[in-house]
C-alpha cells in the first residue's frame, strides 16, 4: 500500500518537473528590446502592493501585471524613469518603492532594525551578567532525563 502511494507521489513529481522543464519565458509585450528593459528596471524597483515581499517584476498578482503595463505605456508615452517612479510614489506612497528614500517618515524603515539588534543584545548582555552573579544554589535544580 505505501509503494503504491510513493509510486504515485514520485510520478507527480516527475510530472511537476517535467512540466516545468517545457516552460518557455514569455514573449516580450513591447518588441523594442531597449524599452522593454528600462521596463524591467523600472519593474525591479518599485514592491507589488499584493505580495509586498517581491516586485511587480517578479510577482504574478494581478495588480503587478497591470502596474507593469501601466509602466510600460507610461515608458511608450516618452516619459522618464524618474517621473514613472515619481507618478507611482505619489499614487501609492513611499512603500511602493523597494527602496524608499531616507526621510522622517521612512527613518523607523532604516533604523528600526539596527535598533532591534542593539536592544536585544542590550537584553542579552544584562541576563548573562545577572546570570553570572547569581549564587549557585538560587538556580532550579534540572531534572534528570528519564527515557521511560
């Protein structure tokens, strides 16, 4: 009975692996090679409002794909990379962009992390001193480990 089961979920996995071996990319939707790729430049920059890990280069939300369209015909129009990031920032705010710039609304972006580490290094430190000047007999005694 599992044989059967492995067999199945093996052969599914050769399917799956297969199947992604045939995938071929996608056509570019622009046929000028220099346009598409300020696309993709531009695409690579700016956060999918949808999945907010990952571009709108990247991701297959149905908002990225309509966000890389709307850059591309923004890109068609003659317009600038700066003023398509200028048009989307001031659309949707700083957050759309993967790198937002440094400014007072932004500064808890930039710093919040350095300051988590420096806090729970700070936490660290001062429980391995308390630690250490506690007496021997102020910790709980472990118990033995029985495999019973």
């Amino acid at each position: 009975m599992v044989k059967r089961y492995l067999k199945l979920f093996l052969a599914g996995v050769l399917a799956c692996s297969l199947g992604a071996a045939w995938a071929k990319d996608a056509a570019p939707a622009v046929d000028d090679p220099v346009l598409e790729a300020r696309m993709a430049a531009i695409a690579s920059e700016l956060r999918c409002l949808v999945c907010q890990n990952q571009t709108i280069a990247d991701s297959h939300a149905d908002l990225a794909v309509d966000l890389r369209r709307q850059v591309r015909e923004m890109l068609q129009a003659g317009q600038t990379d700066q003023q398509i990031t200028d048009y989307m920032t001031a659309r949707y705010g700083d957050f759309v962009l993967y790198r937002p710039p440094f400014k007072l609304e932004t500064a808890v972006l930039w710093i919040g992390p350095a300051a988590m580490v420096v806090g729970g290094l700070g936490a660290l430190f001062v429980v391995l001193r308390r630690r250490s000047r506690m007496r021997a007999d102020q910790f709980e005694p472990e118990e033995p480990d029985t495999l019973i």
